[in-house]
C-alpha cells in the first residue's frame, strides 16, 4: 500500500513539473518570417499585442516640447520595445504624437512634420547641441558620458539621426535614446527606453556563456525538422541586449537569425527567419 501511495505522488509531481514552463527558459518574444518545417510561435507577446485603452488614464494632458506647449488628447497605450514600460500616447490636434510613462516623463515624440532638405542645412556641431540639449530637457540628471554616441547625416533631407546607447563595459542595454533632427533644426523624432533603469551592477548578473547554451538549445529543438529538409541550417546571434524585467531585475533579449540553406547543382539557395528571444530570473544567470 506504501509503495503503490508513493508511485502515485511520484508520477503526480512528475505531471505537476511536466506542465510547468520555468521562467528562466527563453521565450520567443518576436518572429520576422516563416519556415514551414518549423514549429514557432510568440510565447512573450508583450511587445506586439494589441494596445490597450486604460480608463484610468488621463483624457487630456498638457505637454511642453521644444519650446511649444500642447493640449493633447489620450489615444491608448502600449508597452515599449524590449521593455516593461508602459507608453501612453496622446496626440495633439495639430498632429504631433507623445508618449508618457506611467511616472509622467516623456519616453516618445514625433511630429507629423515632411522633411524637406532645405538649402543650407544645420550643421552637425549644431545638430549635437540641439540634442543634448533636448535630452537634458527631459532627462536633466542624466549623465551622456556614460552613452555611446551614433550619429548619421541624411543628404536625402539634411537630417541627423542619434542614438545615445549606455553599455556596461562591452554589454550593449537598452537603456538609451533615439533621435532625429531635421534639416532645419528641429526634433522630429524622440524616444528614451529604460532610461537609468539599467544600473551598472547587473553586467556581473549576467552568464553570457549560459544564456548561449540555453539559446542554441531552444534553436536546436525548433529546427529539429528542418535539419531534415536542409543541407543546412544555421544560427547568426547577432545581438544579446541587457534590459530590465517587470520587476526592475536583469533581464537579457537575444536578436538571432536562422538561416536555412539547400545547395543545387553548386548553387545555394537561402532564406532567413528573424527571431528575438527573451531571457529572465535564473535565464540570465
């Protein structure tokens, strides 16, 4: 009788476990393309549901930017890019388009502005200025020593594009800021992810070596079919970006493509799936 009670408990613990998917396990949180041979899907869709409309939020809010105060109305809200952060979006009447965390700062701009290469653009020293300034703005105890600066010149238009990316040592985060000034000065485009939510303790957290075994294990048993369809098939990971999880805690999304390939008479033939997997809890360690 023992013995039957234990083998019961036994294989119940066993189900129990069977249908538990830990946390530290990576998830796909984002897929570009299709394989027919391979069995994927979006386990985190956080970051491409649809958005929400919160009764909770403000209708209406007064927005300063750049030197013009909006009355703008509320639209809905979403969750940003590879973070736990929630963007309210309001829009203004003449077009311009805010988002606004859940602690009132401004994460997101764009001005419904054409650009148009005027003929003596503003010149880069200038360009720079103007965006450290419109960071400081928002942002004013922000130290931009600590970001890598990105900078690109647009001759289509005359238009800067910035990124301000922190790193921890050689560890890319997601703590940074995108933007683009217009040929004639202006902000068109601002966006700030994770901004100092990306404490420099959390790169000794990190396991790279261990999140690198659990992703190509993942990939192995994704494309476990179509190893027989293809001569062969790859993984790129091209990218281990440290962010935060919902709990302020470290966390790790992986940019990876899978390339499938089959050779006729000497001639490869390839196509590719972009995938993004998110690691959290022990993932990362």
């Amino acid at each position: 009788m023992k013995k039957g009670f234990c083998l019961v408990l036994t294989v119940l613990i066993i189900a129990v476990l069977a249908g538990c998917t830990p946390k530290y396990l990576p998830q796909i949180c984002g897929i570009t393309g299709t394989e027919s041979s391979m069995t994927a899907e979006v386990e985190f869709d956080r970051w491409i549901s649809v958005p929400l409309i919160l009764e909770t939020q403000e209708k209406t809010k007064t927005v300063d930017f750049d030197g013009n105060t909006y009355e703008c109305a509320y639209k809905e809200s979403s969750y940003m890019r590879f973070t736990p952060s929630l963007k309210h979006t309001y829009n203004a009447e003449t077009g311009e388009e805010f988002g606004i965390d859940s602690a009132g700062k401004l994460i997101y701009f764009v001005s419904p502005e054409t650009l148009v290469k005027p003929e003596e653009p503003i010149a880069e020293d200038a360009a720079i200025a103007k965006a450290k300034e419109t960071i400081k703005a928002h942002y004013p105890d922000i130290d931009l020593s600590a970001y890598k600066e990105s900078i690109y010149f647009s001759e289509a238009d005359g238009s800067y594009s910035f990124s301000y990316i922190k790193y921890l040592g050689e560890q890319i985060t997601f703590d940074h800021f995108e933007m683009r000034i217009s040929g004639t000065g202006k902000v068109v485009i601002f966006a700030a992810y994770l901004i100092g939510k990306v404490r420099t303790e959390m790169a000794d957290t990190i396991n790279l070596q261990n999140v690198k075994k659990r992703l190509y294990a993942k990939c192995d048993a994704l494309t476990s079919k179509s190893k027989k369809s293809y001569d062969k098939v790859y993984y790129d990971d091209y990218s281990y970006i440290l962010t935060v999880d919902e709990d302020g805690n470290p966390a790790m999304v992986v940019l990876t493509t899978m390339v499938f390939q089959n050779t006729f008479d000497q001639l490869a033939s390839t196509h590719e799936v972009d995938i993004q997997f998110y690691f959290t809890g022990e993932g990362v360690k």
